[in-house]
C-alpha cells in the first residue's frame, strides 16, 4: 500500500521491534525504519540522510513507543526515553515544513480506578511536555487546531463521541 500510494513520499516509522519491521515485508526507498534496537542502541544517525527533507511531513506520535516510566499507554510499551524522541523530532522539525502533528496512545480505560487515576496522570503530564516541547518549535504554524469533547446536551449521546475542532491562534 505504501509503495502503490502516490499520495505517501516517504513514511519514517520509528519504534517497532525489529522482527515487526521484518514482518511488513516492503523494500523500498519510500520505508525508513528506526528500530526498538536501533534506538537502544543509539545508533539512528545512520538513516538521517536517507529522510527526503524536500517534502512536507505530517507527524503521528504513538506514545507506546516510549519507555512504560514515561507514559502508560493501551498497547504494549516500547523502551525510547523522552528525550530520544524530542531529539528525533527536533531534527524533523528544523528541517521539514510540518502540515500537522497528532498525539495517541492512552492507558487502559478497563482498569481500576486509582491505577488509571495514576496513569492519566503521567500520560497528562506527558502530553503537556509534548505540547510544551512542539510549541516551542513550531513557531512557523500560524493555527494550531485543538480537538474539545462537545457538550452532550444537544446530541444526547456521551461527549466524547462528539467532537468539535476548534482553530486557535498562537500569539508567539
């Protein structure tokens, strides 16, 4: 799919295990992949020039890919620290025009109250670094546009099923 999208320049995925990079089973110059092992052992310079810097990027992060002392997420937990990703997309950001960022990868809503009370308080104050950290980088966006739960009063439905995106304007 990756390889047949004229839509798809180049996809950097970074995090998986090895043997899940060897599972998708795509050569291509459009699939750059930085390893859980690469990133381990610092050693992701390596494929820096192969990134095309001449087209815009759009950025996913899934937190899962970070160590479970930083973030607890839903999925299973990678090992990189915060500061290899900021790192990562330091690089990223001082040398490609961003069309967008999103941020996923939340704890698990099934699981007892004061553990998920705990893990929404890490996660909360990863997002605020995360946020904090993109700002202050991103000074060339002229909007950010945040997604808010509506009101359900109006839907009937719960609020987090109803989402309004609303633009804001940065004052930097």
């Amino acid at each position: 799919m990756i390889k047949d999208n004229p839509y798809i320049c180049q996809l950097i995925l970074v995090g998986p295990e090895k043997k899940d990079i060897n599972a998708i089973g795509l050569r291509s110059n459009k699939l750059i992949t930085y390893s859980a092992q690469e990133i381990r052992a610092e050693a992701m310079e390596s494929k820096t020039n192969q990134i095309d810097l001449s087209v815009p990027v759009y950025i996913s992060i899934d937190k899962d890919v970070l160590d479970e002392s930083i973030s607890e997420t839903n999925w299973s937990q990678g090992h990189m620290k915060l500061g290899t990703l900021e790192h990562m997309l330091g690089i990223i950001i001082r040398n490609q025009k961003v069309l967008g960022i999103d941020i996923c990868g939340e704890c698990d809503t099934n699981m007892p109250l004061p553990e998920y009370m705990e893990d929404e308080e890490k996660n909360g104050e990863l997002n605020k670094e995360l946020y904090n950290f993109l700002l202050k980088r991103l000074k060339n966006i002229v909007y950010k546009y945040f997604i808010i739960p509506q009101s359900h009063v109006n839907t009937g439905v719960a609020g987090f099923y109803n989402w309004k995106i609303k633009k804001l304007a940065l004052t930097t």
